[in-house]
C-alpha cells in the first residue's frame, strides 16, 4: 500500500499528516485567496515529518465565489464560500498526480463536521471513491477522520502545539484576518484543546 494526503495546511490535514505519516503529501494552488500560506503551511509540516511533498497550480479562480476566491457571493452559493463541486476538483487533481507515483490510497482531511455539505459525507468519499477505483490504477479515497470532530482528530493525532502552530486556517488571505469561518474555527478548536497561544510559540 502506497498512501497520498491532500495536505491543505490547515489544520484537519496537517493533524492526519502527523498521525497518519503518509508516503506522499499534495497540496493545491487552484487560486484560493491564501494559497501561499497554505503551501508554506504544508511545505513546513512535509519538512518536519520527512514527507514527499508536491505541490499543484491550477488557476479555478473564475469559477469560486465569496472569501475564498475574493469576489462577492454567488447569488446561488449555499455559503459564503462557493467553489462548486470543489472536493470532488481537489480529489481528481490530487489523484491524477498521486497516480504517477504509484499511491493505492489517497487521504482527505474530511471531518465529523464538514457533513454540513454533502461533500463532506461518507456517502460522498464512498461514492468518489468508487468512481476513482472504477478508472486507471483502482485508487481508493478514505476519510480517515470522518468521525472524528477536528477537536478529537487533535487529540488522537498527538499533534505537538508547534506542529499546529504551522497550520493556516484562513479563508481571506496569507495573513489570518482573525474573523472568518476559518480563523474563527481555528481558535475555537485550540481553545478546546488546551494550546493557548503561549504554547504555540
């Protein structure tokens, strides 16, 4: 078994990066506001862990909306932030690099509560999956957190403070604006585990 993460940088993936210890890490530029920091996010944890890391850049930005992609919301978005179909995109693109090195399995950082969409659900992971084991090299996509909150994913991963300090959460920019959705979760979650930000330094 040859295992790829799609290492985001933040901090659902860089905790199964630690607890998992993939062979390989993918991490995508596809035009996201805080791409930079993200690769750099994922760049540093790849470094510390001795991963294989490998980076995409595929411009999508015409086709998001809201905060992650810098323009207003789409009067059809369900959320803030719109990228439609966008795990599926990451998923396809992560696996078409993965494929060249041989992976058998490829990893999301899917959590307990990302079922808010419905590709964040296990019938989804499921169903990409089977598509992806259907086409060349019978790849198989697994969620290793699903069922876990991103609070107990930090636990059960022995993720170090340092190691979280890495992790870049931020919707809006390379630099956290400290109130969006993602920065939002992020202090929230280390509140929840205990690593104040003295202990992050």
């Amino acid at each position: 078994m040859k295992t790829a993460l799609l290492l985001s940088g933040g901090m659902d993936s860089i905790a199964i990066a630690w607890w998992k210890r993939p062979d390989i890490a993918i991490t995508l530029d596809y035009g996201q506001r805080a791409a930079q920091a993200e690769i750099k996010a994922a760049s540093a944890i790849c470094s510390a862990l001795k991963i294989e890391h490998h980076v995409i850049k595929v411009d999508c930005s015409s086709l998001g909306s809201g905060d992650m992609a810098g323009a207003e919301a789409d009067s059809n978005a369900p959320t803030s932030d719109w990228w439609p179909y966008r795990n599926q995109m990451l998923i396809s693109l992560a696996a078409m690099k993965a494929i060249t090195f041989g992976v058998t399995h490829l990893w999301i950082g899917t959590v307990k509560s990302d079922s808010s969409h419905l590709d964040g659900t296990l019938a989804f992971v499921d169903k990409i999956s089977e598509l992806m084991s259907f086409q060349e090299g019978n790849m198989i996509v697994e969620a290793p957190a699903i069922e876990l909150s991103t609070t107990e994913l930090v636990r059960v991963s022995g993720v170090t403070p340092g190691g979280l300090a890495w992790a870049h959460s931020c919707h809006k920019a390379n630099i956290p604006c400290g109130n969006c959705r993602g920065c939002n979760k992020y202090f929230q979650v280390l509140d929840e585990v205990g690593y104040g930000l003295d202990r992050l330094r």
